[in-house]
C-alpha cells in the first residue's frame, strides 16, 4: 500500500473526529492500522489498535455461527421449527418459524425493539431497566406475547428478538450460557484472546467507553443507555485485529466445514437491489454478483463496520466508540483500495 493512501484514510480520520480503531489486512499481512480518539475522556487514555470495542450488532454473526455449529453436530437443522427446539412458550409466534426465518430476519415475530419505526434505543430502558438485562431469559418480557407481524418467510424484517431467541435455543442445546458458548467454541478456537462479553460496570483494562456527544458539546457514556451486558443480539467486545482473526477463521474453514460456511455466505432475505442478507451477515452485490461480505453494529456510543471482499481477500475492521463514524470510514477504504 503506498504512502499516500496511507496519509489520505489518516487524514481523514483525524479530520472527521473519528474516534476507534481501523484494521486492513489482505491474505498475507496487515497493510493498514490506525487509532486515532479516546478510549477514556476522563483520564485521556488513547485507543489504540488493539483496545477493545463494543460492536452492538455486528456479533450477531457470532450467533449465527454457533447455531449451524449446533447443525454440524446434528443437535438440529436449520429447518427445525422454533417450537421443536425451545422449550419456552410464545402464545402468538406461527409454528411454521424456524431456524432458517431467525437466522435471516424472515420469521415474523415481534420484536422489542423494532428499528424500523423506533429511533431511540434509549427510550426502551424507560420501561425495563438496563441494569436487569444479565441473561438472555431477562428480554423474553419485551416481547414474548407480541403478535406476529407477517406469515413467516414473507419478507425480511430486521429483527433483534429473533437472535435472543436463537441465543436461548444455543443455550438449551448445551447446558451452558450463551456467551459462555461463543466465548468457548468460536472465540478460542479463532485466538480472540481480547474479546468478550464483559458487563458495563466492570469493563477490562484496554476497552473503550462508549461515548454520546451532545449538542452543546457535553458528553456522557453509554452505560445507561445500552444492555448492561451483551448477549447473542449484540454487545461483544471486540478488538479490530481480533475480528480481522474471525474473518480469517470463518473463510479457511476452522469455524465451520466448507459446506456449512457456504450455507452461512448464502443470500436467503432480499433486502434492496444492492444488498442480500444470509445468516448473520450482509451481502452486497456489484455488477450482479458478490463482492463484499459485511457485518455493522451501531448503538448509543457505537459503530461498527467489518468486510471480507472475497475477490481481493481484503478483511476491514473499523471500530468507533461514537455513535457514527465507522461508516464514513469504510466508503474512504472502500475508495482507496477501489472496492
């Protein structure tokens, strides 16, 4: 990579206020890392490569790849209805839903928080206290008894409850908590050594607060205003060269044998003329076909954006803690590299 895309994706991190870590690496060695922001205001505390993020969503192919381990290891499949797999009873749910309608945000069910009509992921801590969300049981009040909005399989709908569903589901077929799980089979066998599911109110060393900025130019933490503690929806922690280790595991076939992986990469939801999703992963399509495989979280105090372009065997890993950011940084890559 030559020097001056180097200075142009630098110059425009420090000019744009970003605040995380950025991470390129092809299939032999890293061609771009960069911190830039603080990983604790208070104490002025850098980031740096790799400090540890929240990544809200984008650990939702976390779960997605421990369900279809449960798949491999004939403890179901991804056709198995909901209500032959969880012993948790949802009054309204359709006993059509299965795993497959979860995974790719295609089921139907309600959701408790619905990012289609809700702007504020706040407000949903008005009603249940953030500080009680410890296990993925404790979601199941926001909306067990909702109804369901469409027949399964009819369209995709972006769907958080859906994952703490298959969450439940990984919990059950194991006997063990989900984090626990992910932590155990996905994780360690990729050397994630500096990720996890850590509870706001005691964060590890070398992990970054989360930070909302105000209009008048105040700022508070994330702490009140997301889960206390992240589960199979969202709220790992991750390091950007931990989740390049990830892509690198997932591709070469150490997660998941080659035929379950291509099961994952495959588009099952259409969700615009650009963009297919398969199982806890985006899909975004060029010239008609496959060009970028990506996953994004964004929350009060993150964003998240990380891809594998399986043409160039190109991995980006760009982590923020601010609301926004990642984004922006992803289409300057994204330029640079002429993605």
């Amino acid at each position: 990579m030559d020097k001056n895309a180097v200075t142009s994706i630098e110059h425009h991190i420090n000019n744009d206020g970003f605040s995380g870590t950025v991470l390129v690496k092809d299939d032999r060695e890293v061609l771009l890392q960069s911190a830039a922001g603080l990983a604790n205001r208070a104490e002025k505390r850098l980031n740096k490569v790799n400090t540890r993020f929240g990544i809200a969503s984008g650990c939702k192919l976390f779960t997605a790849i421990a369900i279809a381990q449960l798949v491999e290891n004939n403890l179901l499949s991804f056709q198995t209805r909901l209500k032959d797999c969880l012993d948790i009873e949802f009054p309204y749910v359709d006993d059509r839903v299965t795993i497959h309608h979860l995974l790719s945000h295609s089921s139907g069910m309600a959701d408790y928080f619905d990012e289609e009509v809700m702007d504020d992921f706040e407000d949903l801590w008005k009603q249940t206290p953030m500080y009680l969300l410890k296990n993925l049981k404790d979601f199941l009040p926001m909306f067990q008894h909702g109804e369901m909005m469409f027949d399964p399989g009819e369209k995709f709908h972006y769907n958080n409850a859906g994952y703490i569903v298959l969450g439940l589901i990984v919990e059950q077929q194991t006997g063990v908590s989900f984090q626990e799980y992910v932590e155990s089979h996905i994780f360690k066998r990729c050397g994630m050594d500096q990720s996890g599911y850590f509870s706001l109110d005691s964060l590890p060393e070398n992990t970054a607060y989360g930070y909302i900025d105000q209009q008048d130019g105040a700022w508070k933490t994330n702490m009140y205003s997301i889960p206390i503690k992240g589960g199979a929806d969202g709220g790992a922690f991750v390091s950007a060269p931990d989740m390049i280790k990830l892509w690198e595991a997932l591709v070469d076939y150490q997660l998941l044998d080659e035929q379950t992986t291509n099961t994952l990469l495959t588009p099952y939801a259409h969700v615009n003329e650009e963009v297919d999703y398969g199982y806890g992963v985006w899909i975004n399509y060029k010239d008609n076909s496959i060009y970028k495989y990506h996953v994004m979280g964004y929350d009060p105090g993150v964003s998240f954006h990380a891809a594998f372009y399986p043409q160039s065997e190109l991995k980006f890993a760009i982590l923020s803690n601010k609301s926004s950011g990642a984004r922006g940084v992803m289409k300057e890559l994204e330029k640079i590299f002429d993605m």
